[in-house]
C-alpha cells in the first residue's frame, strides 16, 4: 500500500491560501462597479415566445460621494 501524503487541512503547519480570497475580490469588483447583461429566449420549434433581457449594474455605496440630484435623491 503506497504511503498518501496528508491533504492540507489535516496538517498542524498553517498553509496559506494560494490566489485571492472571496472578500478581497468582491471588494475589489464593487469598488470599481459590475456590469451585468444577459439574455433569455424561450423559443418552441424555432419560434422565439418570450425574451427577458438582464441588464444590471451592482456597485458600492459611499457616503463621501454627493448624490448626483439636488434634492438628495429618491430616498
């Protein structure tokens, strides 16, 4: 029987993480701001029936930045 190596989380020595962690990358993603866009076609026989389109756009919220209404905006 051929002697395993022990996997990672079944050793005592810390292992760092390789690549970046969730947290870092969604923080980095909505700092700058995603764009979202996608389209759904339901179709029966080539015969498109309905067509959703998805058009998103997901960002961080600072209060340091004004609002862009002179009223304060909608909320």
């Amino acid at each position: 029987m051929p002697a395993t190596e022990p996997v990672p989380w079944d050793t005592d020595e810390f292992v760092a993480p390789v690549g970046v962690p969730l947290v870092d990358l969604l923080d980095r993603l909505l700092a700058t701001g995603v764009v979202v866009s996608g389209d759904l076609v339901i179709a029966i026989a080539e015969v498109p029936l309905i067509r959703l389109s998805l058009h998103a756009l997901l960002s961080s919220v600072n209060k340091k930045v004004p609002a862009p209404w002179a009223d304060g905006g909608p909320l």
